[in-house]
C-alpha cells in the first residue's frame, strides 16, 4: 500500500488504524522509488522510516519500496539509502517515471501509443518482455508489481524469470492485467503469487474483490497464493527454514550417492 509519502492520500498511521479494522495481522508500506513523480524525496527517507518504526507496536508493518523500471536496459529506479533498508522491493512499470530522453521516445511513447489503440504487435512485445526479465535478473527484486498493467508483455516468459529468482508475482486489487489460462500456465512453471491491495488511500485497504472474481475462473491451491493463510513474514520464514534444512540433508545426501555406486 502507499501512503502520502509517495502518491497516497493516508499518513501510515491512518492506514494502520483502518488495517486494524480490518482484521489484518501485518501489511506493507511500498511508496514508490525516488524516479516516481509524486515518488518518495530523499530529504523526507529519515522521516518515512521513523514514521513506520513509531507504529510497529500497534501493527506488523514491513517497510518497502515500488521501484520502477526507467531504461530499455533494465536498469531500476536508484534506491539509495532505501534498499538495505527495506523488508520488501518491488518492481513495477508505470508511466509517470522520470525516464532518460532516449527512454522516453524509444520506450514509453511507443508502448503509450499502443495502449491507445488497443493493439500492441508481437515484436514489441518480445521487446518490453525482455527488457522486464533483464530488469528482474539484475536487481535483488521481491515481488513483480500488477504485471501487464500498462504495458503488454508475455507474463508467461517473465513468470520463468519469477520462478528461478524466488520472486512473488502481484495478484493487485486494482485490476489483473492477465488471463486465467495465464495464471495457471504460470502456476505449472512453478510461479507464487501474492495477492495485494495496492491501496493508496486508508478506505482500499484489503480490498482485493476484483481478485476473487478472477479467481473464480482458475484452478490453483492455496499454495500458489502465498499469503491466502499466512502472511508475507511468515512466508520467508518457512523459505529460510527450507533452505537450511536443505543445506543440512546435502551432505548425507551425497554420502547415500557414493555408498550406492562405489
């Protein structure tokens, strides 16, 4: 969710205050990245962080970032003093973005003009979705935010990108920007999902009815949505648990193969 801190309309207080409401055991804060107009400032980062600190006694609230795709290079939004200290990143294409000059005309407008007509050839398809799985190989990304949204791209290609990375795709409140048989092309790669919000004012929070429509014309299990019976926390806590219990079994693992063949 975002707050005024970026192109919100809620202090953090105001959205922990309706997430309590709600019922809800822990929410993200991921205003959008410096490259974002009406995105985060570097002169108010010390005020962000200190605000979400002052409220974590009342609620669960992990602090993130929107970072945004600004180049055909994949290069993402400059996240100085913000990434080592975020719990979560995202990564999303958006429109109001300080792109470079060449950017601007060699990706945006062209993507802008296709969108207006409704009809984007399969060549710049290819084109925006190599540039987006070259955004997510190299930048340390946690979730791809509202894939397709403004821009077409094979979601497809991008989830193999998502799967060998570990990287969540959003499932957003706002709109799904993909079909059902996508959906569940990319659960049989392997995919998670994550089902978010992306609330920018109090009153939208844990809105997610447009989700649970398209749901109902997919066939998944709880596992493929990671956050349907726990949260995000308790998600990279099972990973973690996972990865190390893995590490332990390596070597007897090893020790059973060579037994076995010599």
């Amino acid at each position: 969710m975002h707050t005024r801190a970026s192109d919100g309309s809620g202090s953090v207080q105001d959205m922990v205050t309706i997430a309590l409401e709600k019922g809800l055991r822990e929410i993200a804060i991921t205003d959008h990245g410096l490259r974002k107009i009406k995105g985060l400032k570097p002169k108010r980062l010390a005020e962000y962080f200190s605000e979400i600190d002052s409220v974590q006694e009342q609620l669960t609230v992990l602090v993130g970032a929107e970072l945004d795709l600004i180049n055909g290079a994949g290069a993402l939004d400059p996240a100085e003093g913000l990434r080592e200290k975020c719990d979560i990143i995202l990564m999303g294409i958006h429109i109001l973005v300080w792109y470079s000059f060449r950017t601007f005309f060699s990706f945006l407008v062209p993507n802008l003009f296709y969108k207006l007509i409704k009809f984007t050839p399969k060549w710049r398809v290819r084109r925006n979705t190599a540039i987006v799985k070259k955004c997510l190989e190299q930048n340390d990304v946690d979730i791809w935010a509202h894939p397709g949204r403004y821009f077409k791209v094979d979601v497809v290609d991008v989830a193999r990108t998502c799967v060998r990375k570990g990287i969540l795709i959003e499932l957003s409140g706002k709109r799904v920007s993909f079909r059902p048989i996508d959906f569940e092309r990319m659960i049989e790669l392997g995919a998670k999902f994550i089902i978010g919000s992306d609330a920018h004012h109090p009153n939208k929070i844990a809105e997610v009815d447009r989700v649970s429509e398209f749901l109902k014309n997919c066939d998944y299990t709880e596992d493929d949505i990671i956050n349907l019976k726990r949260t995000y926390s308790e998600y990279k806590h099972e990973q973690e648990i996972s990865g190390r219990n893995q590490e332990r079994t390596a070597p007897q693992q090893r020790k059973s193969w060579f037994k076995r063949w010599f």
